[in-house]
C-alpha cells in the first residue's frame, strides 16, 4: 500500500515559514504552536484503572490474572475443582447461556416479522465465549454502526492526538498594508471551523484576523480564495438516498467545510406588496445562490412560500407568496459548494472588521490546485505565498465524542478522506474506502468477505458488515492503546444527552454502544457488564424491517438481557482476558458464508 505524500508546498517565506510537504506525522509539528507533534500511537502502557464496562470485577483478595494473557491456557492461580462439580457448573452455564439464546430468539419472532432479516451477535470478554449467536456471520447493511469502523481505524493509524490543520495563506506581495494578490484558506479537512450558533458565526476566522493584524494588513487587492483540492472525487456517494441531500445529515464532503457545510436561510415578508420576499443567511454572507421568484402580497397567499431545490448543486429557489405580515419562514440546507461557502464568510468577516477586499470570493477546483498544492511558488511569472496562521482542530478523542454521540456523517466521512490520503495517497471515497477495508482485513483480521466498505458514515444501503465484525473490531480495540478514547466516545445508556434509551434497567449507566438508523435498518454494537460481572461486547443488526423504531425496542430489551445476565455461582470462575481468539470465527476469506 502506497503512503500518500500529503503535499501542499506553498512556497517560502523570506524568514522560512511555510505551508510544508504535508506528510502525515508532519501535520502537526511543522505548524503548531507548540512543540508537540502528531503521535501515531502512544508507548505509555495501558492504564490499570478502567471505568468503562469492560473494566474486570474487583477482588482485593484474588490474585489479578495478566491482562495479556489471551486464553493462553489455565489460570493455574484458580481453586481447581473436582470433575463432578465441574461437569454440573458447565451444565448449569451451558443452561443460562441457552435460556438467554431462547430468550432472545423469542422476542425476535414476536416482535419483528419473518422477512426481517436480524444478525446477532455476543462474547463474553471474560470466558472468551459467544452468548448469542444469530446469523452473525451474515453480512447486512450497518447503519451508523459503520462509525465504529471509522472511529478504530482513525484511532490507530492517525493517533488520538491528531489534529486538522487549516491554513491561512497570502498569495501575492504585501506593501503598505496591502495585500497585491489572493489570501487562501487551505482546507485539509477540519469539520469544526465555524459553529452553528448565531453568537459565533465566525469560529476559527477570530485567529485569522488577529493574523492580518500581526502581519500589518488593511486591505487586500485580490480575492478571497477557499481552497478544498486537499480532498477530490465526488462530495457524495451516489447510494446516498437523493432525498436527503438537502439535509444536514447528507452534507457533501470536502477538506474545506464551515459550518458544518450547512447554511440557515431566513426569508421575511418584502417591504411593501409585490416586492420580493428578503432573503437573509445564518450565517451572513454565505453567497448562497438563490433564484427568487416569490412575492410578497397583502391578499391570502396561494400558493404558499416555498424553497425549492431538487438537486443539491443547483440555487434555491423561492416561489410562492408571502402575505405582507406574515411571519418568517426558516429552512437549514447543505452547501453545494463548500470552500466557496467558507470563502465567502471569510471576506464577509474580513469586511466587517475594517479590512478592504476589492476582489470577489471563489473556491478553488482541484484541477487548477497545481499553484498551491504540487509545486513551489517562487518562480519566473508566480507569486510569492506564506503561511501567515494555523488553526487546529480539536483532538481526535473530542471528534469522536461528535462521530459517535450525534452520530455525525460529515465528522465521520472526513475521517475516512483523511485515512485515503493518509494511507492511500487519494483523499476520495474510494481511497478511503481501500484504506479501512485494508485496516479491517490486515489488523483486525476481519474476512475480507464479511464487510463491504462504500462510506465511512453508513449512510450507503449499501455497506455491508456482519455482526461478528463488529464483535471482532471492539474485541481489538479492547486489546489497543486506544481503548480508552474508542470507548468513552459511545453513548451510554439511559443518559439523556447520550442514548436515551434502555432507563430504570440494568442496562441504564452501564451499556454503551453505537446506534444507527436508516431506512428500514437498524442497528447497535458495543459493551455491556452482564450481572455476572463479566463484559460483553455484542452487535445487533436488523434490516428490511417495516418501523426501525420498533426494532429498537428489541435491540432495547437484548441490550437489557445481556445485562442481566446471571451464571450461576459467576465470581470465582470469572477471569479478565484481553482478546477472543476462541469465540471468534477463525475463517479465512474464501471460507465464504
């Protein structure tokens, strides 16, 4: 597998700041404020203390067994037992493990109808065995529960301490005060600049200002040009259902976003009767296009106000009426244009700060990226460019939290752009694509038949994942460095502001898992104590069914089952280990399924 060279020479500055040959474990430490670099993986040692559901039961008086030890065998420190109370113990577990099995089965058929097709899957983290085991090697479509995927691999090959670097370049000569040429923003794929907040519609662009003022510049001769040629290929998946590209949730990817890539539109009645309606931005200055057809009357209006755009690169239109004191009508859309979006809303900041722009604001295609991205800037005929400000991202842990908890497509794709550039050389969907697929298959050791990666969201139907990769993929993590940031980064249960489900259960504080929701599919992979002490990790995926939320409460009462599971006479025999080799399918890829 080739590593992409993350290449954005922008030239020299005379005392040597530049924008640098962009290599991975460069992001960081070329332009940082502080002397801390992107780690790729930390070599302090896993913490003993743990507070998450897989943390082993406490006994002060037994001895702690190796958290290496990965069913290597007897723990000899164990009391041992005599044949006869062993067989009737294993009788006895086998009977719980196969009342909880019928248990489960039972509330699938009864709740779900026959052409449902559900896959189930859960391991004890303490025995090594499965306690369910439902179509689990069936591959079906993820949902959301593809973030999970996402979240490992960007953990483990980016580091929990990458950052996204945003680049504010001058492109021209600076005299007196002003700027004879372009100011860029380059754009490697941040999803926080900006903030959906109408009391901090800039975000980041404060730091940029506080910039300009440093290098001492008051006005600037050119345009203000957003640059997203770090990324390429097509903002969207076609499998992406075309009803929901004008929603948040569909946001088209690109290495310069703001905002989300979504704009807030407001429109109010015209001044008088027949003008038009006006049409304001949240926030201002976004240069959305819009074709306004509408008008404002003082009669009922027929027909009513609507925004209207069927493809998600076209203007909105606005037609209809709007009577001359009605009230105000609000509609949030994605951007077709992401780095002109932030462009725009740069200039207009710039502007409203005292800085004069006589240009225009525009984006940069990446056809036309050769004088920013591939080559030098000093040169017969180009113009001088440097770095004047770099603004980081959040720490990935933090962006987790959003990927994981509000389950957020735009955070969750960018990641995988980033892991094609990073790994792959291509900073599209189908490098990122060949990148996981390759984590997952190499790392994990997940058959190459048992997953289909199209997105790094699950928004695509046509994703595809068995809940036994799921198991295998948590069951790894339980076993990396970067436990401890995959996990806190899912929901708990029977936390409002997390998953607000499974409340006043066993599940409730203790179950944390990923969800995911499209249409007719359903899904919720994680970690769970059962009432043994014992920690599970378990996938439940179901697709064709008529009402997802009915599903959920299934995925609900499993979740809670799990938690309440009861061995019988659990606590001697019970014994922390850190990977699962026994209880995962061991096939290769052509074992098919």
């Amino acid at each position: 597998m080739r590593r992409g060279s993350l290449l954005v020479a922008v030239a020299v500055l005379a005392i040597g700041l530049v924008v640098p040959d962009l290599r991975p474990a460069e992001w960081q430490r070329a332009n940082a404020s502080s002397s801390q670099g992107l780690a790729v993986l930390s070599d302090r040692p896993v913490e003993a203390h743990r507070t998450h559901p897989t943390d082993p039961p406490v006994e002060a008086d037994r001895p702690t067994a190796d958290p290496l030890l990965a069913g290597d065998g007897p723990d000899t420190s164990l009391p041992t037992l005599s044949s006869g109370e062993e067989s009737i113990r294993d009788r006895a577990a086998t009977a719980a493990v196969a009342a909880l099995h019928e248990s489960v089965s039972a509330m699938i058929r009864s709740g779900s109808p026959a052409s449902s097709a559900w896959g189930v899957h859960a391991v004890s983290l303490a025995t090594g065995e499965s306690l369910l085991e439902m179509n689990a090697e069936l591959p079906l479509a993820p949902a959301s529960n593809q973030k999970l995927f996402t979240s490992a691999a960007a953990l483990e090959r980016l580091g929990p301490d990458f950052r996204f670097p945003t680049f504010l370049v001058v492109r021209g000569t600076v005299d007196q005060g002003v700027l004879h040429g372009d100011l860029v923003l380059f754009g490697t794929g941040d999803p926080t600049l900006g903030a959906r907040d109408p009391n901090r519609p800039t975000g980041a662009f404060r730091s940029f200002l506080d910039a300009l003022e440093r290098e001492g510049i008051h006005e600037i001769r050119g345009d203000v040009v957003g640059d997203g040629s770090f990324f390429g290929g097509d903002p969207r998946r076609p499998s992406w259902n075309p009803n929901d590209l004008n929603d948040w949730f569909a946001a088209p990817v690109s290495a310069l976003s703001f905002n989300e890539n979504v704009v807030t539109m407001r429109l109010l009645p015209g001044l008088s009767a027949g003008a038009a309606p006006r049409v304001l931005t949240i926030p201002e200055g976004a240069g959305i296009p819009v074709s306004n057809l509408a008008r404002t009357v003082s009669t009922r209006p027929s027909p009513t106000l609507l925004m209207v755009r069927d493809d998600p690169d076209d203007p909105v239109e606005i037609r209809g009426q709007i009577h001359v004191n009605g009230g105000d009508v609000w509609r949030s859309l994605t951007v077709s244009d992401p780095p002109a979006y932030a462009a725009s809303l740069l200039r207009e900041t710039l502007v409203r700060n005292g800085v004069a722009v006589t240009g225009e604001a525009r984006s940069l295609a990446r056809e036309d990226s050769d004088a920013i991205v591939n080559r030098p800037l000093i040169g017969v005929g180009l113009p001088v460019a440097r770095t004047i400000a770099v603004h980081h991202s959040p720490p990935l842990p933090e962006l987790l939290e959003v990927v994981n908890r509000r389950s957020h497509n735009l955070f969750a794709e960018l990641l995988l752009f980033t892991l094609g550039r990073t790994l792959d050389g291509d900073g599209t969907f189908e490098g990122g694509a060949r990148a996981l697929t390759a984590y997952l298959t190499d790392e994990v050791k997940i058959p190459a038949t048992d997953i289909e990666i199209i997105d790094g969201s699950g928004l695509s139907r046509l994703n595809r994942a068995t809940p036994s990769s799921f198991v295998r993929a948590l069951a790894h993590i339980e076993n990396s460095r970067v436990r401890e940031p995959f996990f806190a980064s899912l929901p708990e249960a029977g936390n409002a502001r997390q998953l607000n489900r499974m409340h006043r259960s066993a599940a409730a504080g203790n179950l944390r898992a990923k969800t995911g929701t499209i249409h007719r599919t359903t899904a919720l992979s994680g970690v769970v104590r059962s009432a043994s002490g014992e920690p599970v990790l378990f996938s439940i995926i179901a697709n064709d069914v008529p009402s997802p939320w009915a599903a959920k409460r299934i995925e609900d009462r499993i979740g809670i089952a799990l938690a309440d599971f009861l061995r019988p006479d659990p606590t001697p025999e019970l014994r922390p280990i850190r990977s699962i080799p026994g209880a995962l399918p061991s096939r290769s890829a052509d074992d098919g399924q």
